[in-house]
C-alpha cells in the first residue's frame, strides 16, 4: 500500500512486559514522527527522525520509552516494563520533507496498545 | 496547559448548511497551523493549512480563517456534506517547537441529510 503501516493493529500486554510497534513510513519520506492518542484527546508528540537520526525526544514520557529508526525507512517504538498508564493508541506519521511546516504529516492507522 | 484548544467537543449541521470550526492557540510563537480530519477506525488526514503571514486559505469547499490578534482560528466547509462527518483536529507549529506539532482535542461533525 502507499500509506503508513503500523504493526500490530492491536496489542494487548500485561503489565510489566516490554512491547514494541512497527512503523513502515511512505517510501521516500524523510520524517518520521511518533505521536500517542489518549480517547477523546487529540494527538501527543513523542519523537521524531530525519532520516535515520532522532531529531527531537523531548515528548517521550520517561525512560522506559525508546525509538529507533536504523536505516532510515521502518521506526520501532519500545516501551518496557509497560504500565495500564501506557495504554492508549499509537500513531505514527510520516512527511516528504524534513520541516513540518514544509510538508503535511501523513498518519497510520495506529497501534491500539492496552495493558491489563 | 493545553496551548491548542477546540472547545466544541460535537457539532451538527444540515447538509448544505456552513459548518464552522473553532480552535484557540496560546502560544503566539506558532507560525504554521493545519486542519486534520478523522474517519473512525482510520488515522488523521491532512485537510488544509495555513501560515501566519496569511489570515486566509481556501481549498475548494473548506477555508481556513486565522485572526492572530485573537490567537483563534476556525474551518469553514460550505456546503457541508454527509461525507464530511467526522472528527476534525486543528494542530499548531513554531519555531519554538521545532518540528513538533501540537493538536487541539478535536470536534466531532455531525452532517444530516
């Protein structure tokens, strides 16, 4: 497809165990963003790459959340020893160009993680 | 502190009716802002945008107003249609923010045939 993929669909995790999603942005994209969306809310900043370098972590909530993006195309998001806190959908979003006011965020469908 | 806000959870409008959406801003360092609609089940899509050195944007039915004296700016579709129900996020970026967007709460449209 020509979209942003996110794997799994839907994860449910019991507390305590470490989970990590799947992002394959649009081919040629240079940006790739992490967003988390809590119900009713609108989307929350997490992280976001250019290229294969982590440009800004600053919305990551703690240090059991981590990003990776290794070769510049698929992102994982790591969250460890996971918390019923952690529990909410997670977007990831791709842009062609490396400036957001250059380019729109294209979003996936989402992660809808629940921990029990 | 929530530095976007859309204070209209829910909004319905007869189809051919204008549907008007409202957000509010609160840090006047945001330079860009962009309009996200939602389907349910689906991610945000991109709608329109707009930079500060405009006070309007138009794409076909769907304008962008932006008043930055009032830090508020709203999306105006006319005529609606059923098809534009959805929930509709307006987001906001500076160059204090870096490349980080910040999005309002949403309002869900409600369009009747």
């Amino acid at each position: 497809g020509a979209g942003v993929s996110q794997s799994p669909r839907y994860k449910v995790t019991k507390r305590g165990q470490d989970v990590a999603l799947r992002c394959d942005p649009i081919s040629g994209h240079v940006s790739l963003y992490w967003y988390r969306q809590a119900l009713g809310q609108g989307p929350e900043f997490l992280t976001y790459f250019n290229y294969e370098a982590q440009q800004d972590k600053s919305g990551l909530p703690n240090d059991r959340f981590s990003a990776e993006r290794p070769e510049g195309s698929i992102s994982t998001l790591t969250i460890q020893r996971t918390e019923q806190r952690d529990s909410a959908m997670y977007r990831c979003a791709s842009s062609l160009r490396d400036r957001v006011n250059q380019s729109p965020l294209h979003f996936g469908n989402g992660t809808r993680l629940t921990v029990t | 502190d929530q530095q976007v806000k859309q204070n209209s959870p829910s909004l319905s409008v007869q189809e051919g009716r204008i549907s008007i959406l409202n957000c509010d801003y609160t840090n006047s360092m945001f330079d860009y802002f962009l309009w996200y609609k939602k389907y349910p089940a689906e991610g945000p899509t991109f709608l329109i945008s707009i930079s500060s050195i405009k006070d309007k944007n138009e794409d076909g039915r769907f304008t962008v107003f932006l008043n930055k004296s009032a830090k508020h700016l709203s999306l105006h579709i006319v005529p609606s249609q059923p098809g534009d129900s959805a929930v509709y996020f307006c987001a906001a970026g500076g160059p204090d923010a870096g490349n980080m967007l910040t999005f309002g709460g949403g309002t869900r449209l409600m369009v009747k045939p």
